[in-house]
C-alpha cells in the first residue's frame, strides 16, 4: 500500500548510505586493532589507559552507527505503511529497501561493535 | 660384522610401552554427562588434548565438551527443522512467521550466545598466559628437533638437554619459544596448547602440570620435509624427583666403563663429532646438533624418529637422512660398522 | 509505436541520472506503456532481425571456434577447466590419504607428500574454488540478467586463457617433481631460504592467476550494476546477482594484499631484498598478515558463491519467493564487510598480545550472525512453501547439514583458547573440509544439477546424480567427521607419517576408507556430467524457477536472450504473465543488430533506467595471444630469465593495445540508436555512465588496496621494531623527492585539464597537454628512482620498502603513461574526437589513483622516516 507521496532525493539512491555502518564498524576495528598493537609494542602506558581510549573508540562510533542507523530507519519508514517487503519496481520501495537493508546493517554493526570492545574488558593484557 | 641392514627395524617405538593409559582423569567427571561414556576411552592417549594432565589443558577440554554439547544441540534443532519442512510436510507457515524465525535463530539468539561465550573465552586468555613461578625453559625450534635449555630460579648458566623437557607438578612453568631458520610450534596438547617459534622473535607461554606422567608433544607448524618426525617427550615429575633430575642433568657425562664404550667415545672425538655436538666433560663442545651429554637417559632419538638402543642409535650414525628425510647430520655409512656400533654404544651408556 | 512525446522520458528521468557531461542522452518513452507490452509485432520484420541478430553472435565456425568469447562459450570452458583442476587436486588428496593411511608408511616420500599437500591446497584455493565461482557467474549472470553477453567479453576470455596457463604451469610442475612444498601459505622463512624453484612457480604462477581472477572480478561487478535490463532495480535483482556483486567486492580487497606480499616475497627471493629476514630488519609475521587479510576473506569468497547458488535452488525447491530477501541481502554485505576482521584467528598461536587475539576472535564469532540470518532464511522459505525435494535441493540440504557442523566448530576455534589446542591440527583439517565441502562443493554440484538444463538444455540423471549424492555425504562423515578426534588427540597437520602407537591409527584408516567413498561419488557424478544424454528436453523451465534465465529458448542461441525484457517483478517468469512469448518474438528492447554488431542495454546503477547501448567485444585472437604473453612475463621469471620476461610483457601490452584500440569505444556511425518501445539511446558514452570508466574505477580500488597493503608493511616494521627506520641509515634524497611529487602533481594537471580542453574542441591544446602530461611523469618516475638510487635494498629492510614502494609507483607511471600516448594518438588519428573521449575520462580517472600513489609513495619515502 503507497503511503502518501514522499519525495524521492538522491540520497536516497545512494547505495553507500547502505553501507555506512558496516564502514564505521570496519574503521573501528582497525582503530582498536592498531592502537593496542602500538600500544603493546610500544609500551605506551598503563593497560587502564588504553582501556578508556578504547571505550572512547566505542562510544564515539556506537554513537555515529546510532545516527546512520536513525537515518535508515526514516528512509525504510516502516510506520508508514508496514511495508516490509518491497519487491515492486518503483522509487518507493527501492528506497524503503535500501533504508530497511541499511538499518539492519546499522544493528548488526552496532553489535559487532560491541562484541570488538570485549577484549578491552576481558582480556585486557599485553601479555 | 655386523652391517646397516642387520640392524634391527629402528621404527619400534617405546612410548607405548612406557606409557600405561592414566587413569587420572577425575575433571571430566564435572564435564558434562554426555561426554562422559565411551567418548572417553576414546579420547585418552599418550598426546590428547582431552585427556589433560595440566591446569590449562583441563580448562580447554572442559570447555571443548561444553562447546561440542551445545553444537550437537544446535545442529540437531537446525537440521531437525529442515528435515520437518521436507518429510512431515506441515501446513506452510506464513512468510510473517517466517520472519520472526529468522529474527528469532538468526539475530538475537546467536548475539545472546556468542556475547556469553565470547566473554567467558576471552577471561580464559590472561589465565592461560599467567607468568611462571620459578623454572623457566628456553626451547628453540630446529630443523628438526628441539633444543632445551633450563633455567631454575637464579640461574645463572642453563642447563642443556634436546628433546626432552621435563616440569615440575603443581607449579607453573615458564616457556620462552625462538627458533633457528624456520617457524616451528611448540605443542604438548595433554598440558597446554600451542605457541609458534618464530625466528626473530621471542614467544612465551607458561603451563602448570598437575599430574605425574609421561607425555608426547610435537612441532605444530610445518617446517619443512621432516617435520613429520619432530617430537619430544615431555615428563611431569613431583618437584623433590624433578630437583633430583635437574641436578643429576647438570652434572657432566659419565666416562664409560666398558671396552667397546672406550673405544666408541674415542671414535666419537676422532671423527669430529665434537664439532657439532656437546658431551659435557669432554672435548667434544659443538653447538650445532643436540647436547648429547645424558642422551642415554633420554625416551626418544632423533625427535621422536628413534629409540635410544644402540640398534638405533647406529643406524642415524649410519644414515641419518635414510630415517629422517633432510636430516641436517651427514650419514657416517663409510666408517667400519663396528666403529659405529661403538659410537653407539658409547652414547647408549650416557645416562 | 515511436511517434509517442518524447518529452516523457525528460519527466521519467531525473538529473542524477543523467551525467551533466553528457552530450547525447537517452530520448523517447521510458518506461513502456501497457499498450506498448501489448501491441502486435509484425512476424516478417521479426524474422528478418532474428536473423541479423543470429549473424552477429553466433559462435565463430571450425577451429576458429577457439577465438569465441561469448560468455557462454568461456563460461564453459572456465568451468570445466576448473573442474578438471579440481579433480586432479581430489586425486593428490587420495594419495596423500593412502600414504596416512598405516602409521610409518612408505608410499611416497616426505619431500613428495609436501608438494602433495602443498598442491592440493593451492589447487583447491586458486584453480578451482575462486576460478569456479567466477566461471559460472560469467556463465549464469547475464542469464540471470537478462543480458546478452558480460560487458567485456574479451576480458572474460583474457582471464580465462591466463587462468589455463598459469594453471597448466603451476600444476604442471609436480611432474617435474618440482612442485612448491612450502604449504599452500608460503610461510617464509622456510620458502625464502628454499634453494628450488617451488617457492616461485608457485608465487608467480598464482600472481598471474590472481591477476585473472582481478580481471573477473571487475567484469562481474560492472556486469552487475550497469547490464541488469531495464526496470530491475537494485531491490529486484536475483538474490545471485546480490552476492556477485559482494563477492566480486570482497575480491577486490582481499587478492591485492596478497598481490603485494607475493610482490615482496619474490623481490626477497629474485634479489635477496630482507622484507621477510630477521637478521635484516624483516619480518617473517608480515607475509602471514598479507596472506591472511586475503586468506580469510577468501573463505567467504568461496562460500558466498555457493549459497548464491543455494538462493536460487531453495525457492525453486520451496516454490516461493525467498521469504526475507531483504535479510538475506543484509547477510551477505554484512559477511563480506566482517570476513575482513578476522584475519589473525588464523594467527592465534604467533604470539600476539592477549588483547589484539580478542578483537579478532570477537570479530570470528560476530559473523556467526549474518551466517545464521541466511541459513535461518532458508529455513523460514522451506518451512513457508511446499517442499519438493528435486535433485539440486537434496545437494543444497546436504550440504546445510555439513556446513552447520563446520559453522558451529568454527565457533570454537573462533575461540583463542581453544585454538590453541586445535590450531594446525587434524581438528582444523576436518572443520575446514565441512565448511568448504558443506559451503561449496555440496552446493555446487546441487548447482550444476540445477543449472545443467539451462546451459545443455538437456537434464542429467535424476537415478546418478542420487547414488552420488549419498556416496558423496556418507563418505565425507566418514572421511572427516573421525579426523576431529584425530586432531585433538595430538595429530598435527601436514605430517606426512606418524607413529603407530600414540592411537591415531584406526582412525586415520577410517578417513583414507571414507575419502575413497567420497572419490567414487564425484566419479559418479563425473561421469553423469559429461556422458552423452540424447535428445534435447522439451521444457525451457525444468524447475518452474522464477528468475529470467529460464526464457532462453531450446535449443539454445548465442544471442542471451532474444530481446531484452522490461522488468517490474523478483520472479518475472511467476509475476509477469506472457513475457518469455514476448521476448521471444522481439517485443521489448534491442530486438535487431542492423549495424551487425554486438550489443547490450547499460542500465542506471540503482534504478535500471536504461543509458546508453553498448557495443561489445566479439571474437578475437588477440586476447588469447595477450594472455599467453602475459604468461611469459610471469613465468620466465620463475627461472630468472629476465630478458624474455620483458619481452614478453611488452608483448602483451602491444596486444592490449591493439586489443582496446580495434574494439573498444569505437566511434559509432550513429550518436542514437532506436531499441524499440519508443525508446533511443546513446551509442557512445564516455566518463560514469560508461562501463568501460567504472573497469578502471574498480581496477583502481583493488590496486589501490595492494599499495595500501604495501604501505601497511612499512609502518609494520616501525610498529614492530624500534629501530625503524635504523638510527644511522641513510635516508632518500630529500631533493629528488620533493621533485618527484612536484612532476607527478604538474603530470596529473595536465591531464586532468586536457579532458575539458579537448571536449572544448581545442583538440591542439589538448594534445599538447597530454604530451606535457607524459613528459612530466617520465620526470616524476626517474626522480622517485634517483631519491632510492644511492641506498642498498639488500643491506637491512629499510632500503628495501623503501625501494620496493619506488618501483610501485614507477611501474604505475608506465601505465599511465601508456594511456596518456594512447590518448594522445587517439586525438590524432581520430579514435578520440571532442565529443568521442571515452579514453581520456577513463586515462584521467587512472591519474586520480596514481597521483594519490604518488603523493603518498613520496611521504613516506622522503618525509615520513625524518620525522619518525
């Protein structure tokens, strides 16, 4: 069912907004992946420290894959017409397609996120 | 005469023998029940992983059993749907439950489980790696065997030894891994896993034995055509015997005592095997093959390719690579046999 | 039916499709009416461009037939090729299987077992898995498409004569009992101080091969989001095309690390150059970074395919749509995004700081979830239809019950600990086999079953392919399933014997019984897939699958499809009632070929507006000589004959050249073209739209991952050690630097500027530009050479990576110093006018990607290590 008529923008043809949470989750995890590498090698300071620059990585890209994933929400605009399936060829379910495919990344982004911080509370050693 | 071919097979292995099946397995009665029966028998063995007989070691197999627990679970549900929609034929469900299905299996319960599972496999790390408290043994990887350099506490000079390594019960040991030319692995599966020998670096682990035994571990990494045959016996001593063994490994080789040993030990330094091996209290001072010092008290030959008896002993003096192919050590075949079972005689006699 | 307004179309498009450069742009209906689906066609005029079309893309006759390059002739032969590598590989493996069968055995020798194991692994990886997946997209796709052919045919054929070459070498060298026995992993040092040739037949040979699969990979991404037909947009395609274009992406930033590792490793073996020597400064852990940020993601790259293949047979089986599309497309981007973090769990035992291990066993056990969405998604589609349990679903089923055992013993060994234990033993071996024969051949040979009526138009036996089946999933459980208790009962990988007594005897009988129950289950199904079959079937839709594939008529035309539908549905041939009658007679786009040449529709990448008609490349010799040229570049050096390696690389440059010149963006007698339904189109277009620009574009993201991967290295080494660079060494001459990037940036200007210049039509200017261009980068190349010129790369491995990222840049400035003199002599001899510039957007777009290397390359040559 065709909601109202939502104006379709070039944003939203953008199949890299799509995947933009997956990139976001990519660059943290060489940003955490590098860091303690140097930090290991480099003896930089106390594991503490190294664990609160982590947590500031994490806080810092669960906040942006939160507002990618907002984004992709409005674009999949469920509550509009609970339209979940979008299988037909116009603007509008090519949209909510890419918006419903993007939200979803943005949450699996957002818990592999989660799960690359672990180490930083579990196994927080050089050794 | 006596030649290379009358010699007896050197493939027969002593291990076997020298190692009744232990019955100390008493941490797998916490393990779950389903691993308890028959899988057991099966699983014990001179290098089991799931038949421990250390601290680290144990905490694997016990997470090994849980983990294989619950995948048979898993996949039985998994596959039991799949199997339900083809035989049973059942009403189709409606694509809306469908999709909580795959919301339900595939999103939020794997994030749920493996959150679990993640943290408590993560914790385990730090433990396994705990520093040591008190020996600490320097073993470097070589083409192929493995070379052994103790260290008790407030040494200053290691003691040497090749193929063997030996730790104290309830303690937990040091390990500092290099290697020669090539990567190797450290691996002694009933005590701990596996740490590489990296050239250029300096790796470390530690392991805590907790039982007395006899033990096989192995090169995990391939390194080339004989990696096949690098092995060591690894012993687990209660520490008033290990003190013991420690002490008698330090002390220089005995002279021998019989005729064919004296002419074997003369043979040994006229051929300019010094050049390459070490036998302590003598000339012979090499730093290329394996400390042969108390080679006669040791349970393998060649890593694992041999047995110390003077049959096998002879035939590696003979052709080392026609037993190990590769082998660094040149074939001796154009001295007189009899100089060679003396030679042979003579490092059998070094106990 | 053309005398429509054309002003239609102006409302149907939007500016963003439209490129502002544009000078001619597609003008006429878009899209078709109804009346226009339904209007009458005259069957003399249909049969007059049949014929026409018939002309153009049949295969060409005799021996010549050698020469085709339709997809779907080099589709076949890729495939076959690969299987006949495959089947070779398998045949390694029962005599490796034979030799462990009895401990102490004496079969083959140790030496011989290891170029065995070494080869078997290789094979698998680079001969058949990756090349297969390939061989049947370029088979499939454009079936799946609705497209006549891939977008560029001769490149399919390139990679495909590469492939056969390099193959044939690498293969080949275990005859001469000179095979590479290092491991399919190459792991310096043990390769770097190896005295045989092994190390490098298979570091060149395979270099070549990757090159190849490169080459694929760019044709099937392009494939997938410009030749899709008209009004499939980006949330209709066939859940397939979702994963080629995943997979085609994950190959292009997983091979490149490996490219640069293998360009490293063969400067340390050919020059004693010490990336990878302690002594020296090197590293033996940087070849296992580079070869794992391609190993894992290569997994995935295997397995991704096949569930590809999975998504077509499962509704088919199910006789529904996919039930969750759009979580299935969510699984597959996201698996290829996480398969790139988890590189090191191949590394777990190196020795690694606790903490760096947890990130990436944390990362290993994430991509259990995307996994699990798509298995969950077949499940729910199976649980949601009727399920006919054909012969292709009894394959895929099999092959989800081996694959959930291998995905849940992955969990484990995601696990650091636990790998520990299981790490390079017989209990890897048996977790990588369910994954790869549960995630790839399982599914592959459902797919063959599948597919066969679609690319024979016969069916194979239902009876055969059943009894292979069974011998094949009851003897890989026997092969496989007792090797995890053999591994964690101590037996280490690659051994090629082991003592009777430690009790991995009986066990290891067992697997050796049950690979050869697994053997004479291929052989089964082997001689089920080339025996003869007789008659032709009668129906295109064995299966009443709903994709366009099954709209090619029996017996088959080289033409694809007869002409190109207009697409509103998933499944068309369920959804849109009359559409295979109506491409049969030519109802919809590109039904005639009046030029004679061959043509396919260029779609929007999003929204599949058509763009532009392109012409294709038909049968030619030349790719075929490029190839076997391109071979002799890589394979003279593996003997360090060096002249005739540069000869014949600049062979194959000359056939490139020609190859591009005589074929590609030919000036066309026509800028519009008619396509029916109302609709004209542009025959020429240069810069976005074009698929020619977004093959370099793709090209260059992959190169730039390999210069990436060796900038990677550098900082490596200044992670690793703390003398990087050494306090005393000599550092590059600041001077020949700074000039070097100052070239490179004046080069990239005079470039750049020369595409408007010449669309201006100030067609002299712009050659003069171009020439500067040229000359400036020759000056560029030779100062970042002179900067390097003065220091000794074999002395310590600062020089060395200083070095090698030197040569980088100056073997790319050839390159593009090459497109610009091809751009130069197009403008003179009139194969680029002003409004006919293909070449130069696609020149300029390269300098783009080569002024970043450069820049980059001269930071950190000159600027970097003084600051460090």
């Amino acid at each position: 069912m065709a909601g109202h008529m939502k104006t379709d923008l070039p944003a939203h043809r953008n199949i890299f907004r799509m995947i933009a949470a997956p990139t976001v989750w990519a660059i943290h995890f060489l940003l955490v992946y590098c860091t303690a590498a140097l930090w290991c090698a480099r003896d930089w300071g106390s594991i503490g420290a190294l664990q609160a620059v982590i947590f500031g990585y994490t806080a810092v890209c669960l906040i942006l894959v939160g507002i990618l994933g907002w984004q992709m929400w409005r674009q999949w605009d469920y509550f509009d017409d609970n339209d979940y399936i979008h299988d037909q060829s116009t603007d509008e379910h090519r949209r909510e397609f890419l918006g419903h495919a993007g939200f979803m990344l943005a949450c699996l982004s957002f818990v592999a996120i989660i799960f690359d911080t672990m180490p930083a509370i579990f196994a927080a050693t050089c050794q | 005469m006596l030649s290379a071919q009358d010699l007896p097979q050197p493939f027969d292995r002593k291990l076997a023998h020298a190692l009744p099946l232990r019955p100390g397995t008493d941490h797998l009665k916490a393990a779950p029940a389903l691993a308890a029966f028959g899988f057991l028998t099966a699983c014990v063995g001179p290098q089991s992983a799931l038949d421990p007989a250390g601290r680290d070691a144990e905490t694997l197999a016990d997470l090994f059993f849980w983990l294989v627990a619950g995948a048979v679970v898993l996949w039985v549900l998994m596959n039991g749907l799949m199997f339900y929609a083809w035989r049973a034929k059942p009403r189709p469900i409606s694509p809306k439950t469908g999709r909580w299905l795959i919301f339900g299996g595939g999103i939020v319960f794997p994030t749920v489980v493996l959150a679990g599972l993640l943290s408590y496999g993560l914790s385990v790390i730090p433990d396994q790696r705990a520093p040591g408290e008190g020996l600490r043994v320097e073993i470097t990887g070589e083409q192929w065997w493995f070379r052994v350099a103790y260290w008790p506490e407030g040494a200053t000079e290691p003691i040497h030894s090749a193929n063997e390594v030996v730790f104290p019960v309830g303690q937990r040991s040091e390990l500092t891994l290099k290697a020669d030319q090539v990567i190797h692995s450290f691996w002694l599966p009933s005590l701990a896993g596996k740490t590489d020998m990296i050239p250029g670096r300096v790796n470390r682990m530690s392991l805590e034995p907790t039982e007395p035994g006899e033990f096989r571990g192995q090169c995990a990494e391939y390194c080339g055509e004989s990696h096949a045959w690098m092995a060591f016996t690894a012993l687990t001593l209660m520490p008033e015997e290990f003190d013991a063994f420690l002490q008698d490994l330090a002390a220089p080789a005995v002279p021998p005592d019989t005729e064919v040993g004296q002419a074997g030990r003369t043979a040994f330094m006229a051929h300019g095997c010094g050049g390459c091996h070490t036998i302590r209290g003598t000339p012979a001072r090499g730093n290329v093959g394996p400390d042969l010092t108390h080679v006669g008290s040791r349970l393998n030959l060649a890593a694992g390719a041999l047995d110390v008896t003077v049959p096998d002993l002879a035939a590696w003096i003979t052709d080392p690579k026609a037993i190990k192919a590769g082998a660094k050590m040149p074939a001796y075949d154009h001295l007189d046999p009899d100089e060679i079972v003396a030679m042979a005689v003579y490092l059998e006699g070094l106990k | 039916m053309t005398d429509a307004t054309p002003s239609r179309i102006g409302e149907g498009y939007r500016r963003a499709d439209l490129e502002k450069h544009e000078v001619h742009v597609a003008e006429g209906i878009y899209p078709p009416t109804e009346e226009m689906l339904t209007a009458p066609i005259d069957p003399e005029l249909a049969d007059a461009q049949k014929e026409r079309l018939l002309a153009v893309w049949n295969d060409p006759p005799g021996w010549r037939y050698w020469s085709a390059v339709n997809n779907s002739e080099v589709g076949l032969w890729y495939s076959l090729t690969a299987f006949a590598f495959m089947l070779i590989a398998g045949c390694l493996a029962l005599v490796m299987r034979l030799q462990l069968a009895i401990p102490d055995n004496d079969l083959i020798s140790a030496d011989r077992f290891n170029q065995f194991f070494t080869m078997h692994g290789s094979a698998m990886m680079f001969l058949f898995a990756v090349p297969m997946f390939e061989a049947i997209s370029i088979l499939l796709l454009p079936a799946f498409l609705g497209a006549r052919d891939m977008p560029f045919p001769r490149l399919s054929a390139y990679g495909y004569w590469s492939f056969l070459i390099g193959g044939i070498f690498v293969m080949g060298s275990l005859l001469f009992d000179a095979g590479p026995a290092g491991g399919w992993f190459m792991y310096p040092p043990l390769t770097t101080i190896d005295q045989g040739v092994g190390p490098d037949i298979w570091l060149l040979g395979l270099s070549f091969i990757e090159v190849a699969s490169i080459a694929a990979a760019v044709e099937l991404i392009v494939g997938t989001i410009k030749c899709r037909p008209p009004g499939m947009r980006i949330n209709l395609m066939p859940l397939y095309a979702w994963y080629v274009l995943v997979v085609g992406a994950m190959i292009l930033f997983a091979f490149p690390p490996l490219i640069a590792g293998d360009f490293l490793f063969e400067l340390q073996r050919s020059f004693d150059w010490p990336f990878f020597d302690p002594e020296r400064g090197g590293d033996p852990l940087l070849w296992q970074h580079l070869f794992w940020i391609f190993g894992h993601p290569e997994v995935y790259i295997i397995f991704l395919p096949s569930i590809a293949v999975a998504a077509m047979v499962v509704p088919a089986a199910a006789q529904r749509p996919m039930v969750g599309y759009n979580w299935i497309v969510l699984s597959a981007v996201g698996t290829g995004f996480l398969s790139f973090g988890l590189w090191v769990h191949h590394m777990f035992t190196t020795g690694l700081p606790s903490i760096s291990l947890g990130f990436f066993s944390a990362a290993s056990e994430a991509v259990v979830i995307p996994t699990g969405v798509q298995l969950f998604a077949f499940v729910a589609t199976l649980l949601a239809g009727r399920v006919k349990m054909i012969l292709p679903m009894l394959w895929i089923a099999g092959a989800l019950a081996i694959f959930t055992a291998g995905g849940l013993t992955g969990v484990m060994v995601a696990l650091a600990p636990f790998d520990w234990q299981a790490h390079d033993s017989y209990f890897v071996v048996a977790h990588l086999h369910y994954t790869l024969f549960g995630g790839m051949v399982f599914p592959l040979i459902g797919g063959v079953y599948f597919f066969y009526p679609f690319i024979r138009k016969q069916m194979m036996s239902e009876r055969l392919g059943r009894i292979s089946f069974w011998l094949t999933f009851v003897g890989f459980n026997i092969c496989f399933l007792p090797m995890h208790l053999t591994g964690l009962k101590g037996m280490p990988r690659r051994v090629y014997t082991y003592p009777g007594d430690v009790g991995w005897d009986t066990l290891n009988m067992i697997s050796t019984v049950g690979a050869f129950v697994i053997a004479a289950g291929i052989a089964v199904f082997a001689w089920d897939l080339v025996r003869p079959k007789g008659k032709l079937m009668e129906d295109r839709n064995p299966w009443n699958e709903g994709s366009l594939m099954w709209s090619h008529r029996i017996p088959d035309h080289y033409w694809g499809v007869r002409s190109i539908p207009y697409v509103t549905s998933r499944n068309p041939l369920w959804d849109q009632p009359g559409i295979v009658e109506r491409m049969d007679q030519g109802g919809y786009y590109l039904p005639d070929a009046q030029e004679g040449l061959r043509e396919t529709i260029i779609t929007s990448a999003i929204d599949a507006r058509p763009q532009h008609v392109t012409r294709v490349t038909g049968p030619a010799w030349c790719t075929m000589w490029a190839a076997f040229f391109t071979g002799g570049a890589f394979i003279f050096p593996t003997f360090h004959w060096y002249p005739p390696a540069v000869i014949s690389a600049v062979l194959a440059v000359a056939c490139v050249i020609y190859w591009l010149w005589t074929s590609t963006a030919r000036i066309p007698e026509n800028p519009m073209k008619d396509v029916n339904l109302g609709l004209r189109l542009p025959t020429y277009v240069s810069g976005p739209s074009a698929p020619g620009w977004w093959g370099v574009f793709i090209t260059m993201l992959g190169d730039m991952t390999a210069f990436a991967s060796l900038i990677f290295g550098y900082f490596f080494y200044w992670t690793v050690h703390p003398n990087f660079p050494p306090p005393l060494a000599d550092h590059a001459n600041g001077a020949w630097v700074a000039l070097s990037a100052l070239c490179y940036a004046a080069a990239w200007g005079a470039t750049r500027v020369a595409r408007p210049i010449n669309r201006s039509g100030a067609v002299v200017m712009a050659q003069v530009l171009l020439s500067a261009g040229i000359v400036l980068a020759i000056a560029g190349a030779a100062a970042i050479m002179l900067s390097v010129a003065a220091l000794d790369p074999t002395s310590h491995v600062y020089p060395a990576i200083l070095w090698a990222i030197a040569v980088w840049t100056a073997v790319h400035t050839i390159v593009g110093i090459i497109m610009q003199g091809y751009c130069l002599a197009g403008t003179i001899f009139g194969k680029v006018m002003p409004e006919y510039d293909a070449p130069i957007w696609n020149t300029v777009l390269f300098w783009h990607f080569l002024l970043i290397t450069a820049l980059v390359s001269t930071a950190v040559v000159g600027l970097v290590p003084r600051m460090m």
